[in-house]
C-alpha cells in the first residue's frame, strides 16, 4: 500500500480475520488512507467474486 501498510489474511473473504503491519513512521491519516486503499482494492477486485461474503463490518482485524 502506499504508505508500507502489510495486510495479511489466510482466505480472501477475511473469514478468518486481517492482520495488519503499521510501519511505525506514518501518521494515522496514512494509516487510515492505506486502509481504504485496501477496501477499495478488495471490493473492486476481490468482492465481486465472492459467494456469501459475510461483509467488511464483520472482519476481525489485528493490528501490529
């Protein structure tokens, strides 16, 4: 992601959580820009070929 966000999930529906890397130099609006870059990503990419996707307000996510 542009500012060095490293996302990592072990399905592509994010059933079993995201893990997310935060460099430590960048601000929380990069942080947040990095964030939205991914959803836009997975929805524009990955979403559409999804079945039953459980949807983005259930996803455990894990901060590092």
């Amino acid at each position: 992601m542009r500012y060095g966000t490293a996302a990592d999930a072990s399905r592509c529906d994010f059933a079993d959580g995201l893990t997310l890397e935060r460099p430590r130099q960048i601000t929380e609006a990069q942080f947040a820009s990095d964030l939205l870059e991914l959803a836009g990503w997975h929805a524009t990419n990955v979403l559409p070929h999804l079945n039953g996707f459980q949807g983005y307000d259930l996803i455990k996510i894990t901060i590092r």
